[in-house]
C-alpha cells in the first residue's frame, strides 16, 4: 500500500476510534469519513462494509495491547505493582467498550477471520503473561483469565453520555479504579496508580 493511502487508512481509524469513544449513539459512516478529512468514497475504498472498519480498528488495536504488554514486561521487575497500575491505566485508555458492541453488531460474526484470529491469539497471550506476573506478586486473582480481563474493562469503559461526562469527567478513571481493586485477592489493598516510563518517537507512534 502506499504511503499516502496508508496515512489515509490510518486517518480513518483513528477518526472511528475517536467517534465511537466519544458517542453513545450510533455513528454513520459518512461522520467518520468527514471526521478523517477525506470523502466517502475514500472510506470505502478503504473499507467497503462497516465490519471492514471494525476489524481494522480491531487489528490496530491488537498491535496496541502487544506493545503495552511489551513495554510494560520489560520493565517489570523494577516495580510490579507500579508496572501493573500503568499497563492496565493504558489498556483501559483504549475504551474497549465502545467497540465490542459494535463488532457484534457491524457482523453478528461467531468466529474471528482468520488473520483476525491470530492477532487475537498474540494478544491473548502478551496479557496473560502480564496476568501471570501480577497474580505472582498478590495483584491479582487466580480466577482472572485475559478475556475476563478485557470484558471487564470493556464493560467500565463504555461510551457516557455527554451529560454525564460533563458532570462527572473522571469518571472513567474512577470506574477503573475500582475494577481494578475488585480484581485484587485483598480488595482492600491500596491500588497505586502506574508511574510514567520514558516516551520516545518510534515509527510515527509515541513509545514508552
């Protein structure tokens, strides 16, 4: 693909990250394309059905959770628990919760393509390897599995309506916390917010 036309293909998914994130109604395809700067027609170019749309944002955001997994792991051993708060504060920055529902609902699909499937078994099993360092440390319950993990946070993120966000702003890092302290062995446990690691370019994308 070339460069101008994978810019444009990234330009559209974030601009449908952006909407779904933000609206808790539907979106047309015709505001994502307008959101994106570009014309329907380059939409669907792009992606000629909405479930195109949804699993593109659906690889995109594979790749993300394998990287924060990464970036996380490697500096683990330094502080687990501060390693664990900022793995999950980044995974639930990606509001899960607004695209769950509409991947049911662009194909009422039963099983994953099969490119699909494998960026979902990667992302499976960068998280669970997370999982395991926490429950190792006393983080986490044994009973956590990474799909529990993601529904759950899906589940805290979805889309509010902008009466409520304007009322209560951090209420998405509120519902965080406390999913995250329920997911503890001791509950009552303080849960320490995730320190930030060093941010650098890499490959157009910011890097921790």
């Amino acid at each position: 693909m070339r460069a101008d036309a994978l810019a444009k293909r990234r330009d559209l998914i974030a601009a449908a990250r952006r909407l779904y994130a933000t609206h808790d109604t539907e979106v047309s395809l015709r505001s994502i394309a307008e959101e994106a700067g570009v014309g329907i027609a380059t939409l669907y170019r792009h992606f000629p059905t909405p479930l195109d749309l949804i699993l593109g944002i659906a690889d995109e955001i594979g790749a993300a959770i394998i990287d924060i997994s990464r970036r996380w792991g490697l500096i683990w051993d330094e502080d687990p628990e501060a390693s664990w708060r900022g793995f999950a504060d980044e995974i639930a920055a990606l509001r899960l919760g607004a695209l769950v529902p509409r991947l049911i609902a662009a194909g009422q699909i039963t099983a994953f393509p099969t490119d699909m499937a494998g960026i979902r078994a990667q992302t499976m099993a960068a998280v669970d390897d997370i999982l395991a360092r926490a429950k190792h440390e006393g983080l986490v319950r044994e009973d956590v599995s990474a799909f529990r993990f993601h529904i759950g946070l899906a589940a805290m993120n979805r889309p509010l309506p902008e009466p409520a966000l304007r009322e209560l702003p951090d209420q998405h890092e509120w519902l965080t916390e406390v999913y995250l302290r329920g997911l503890r062995p001791d509950p009552d446990r303080p849960v320490r917010r995730g320190r930030s690691a060093p941010v650098r370019a890499h490959h157009g994308r910011a890097e921790r």
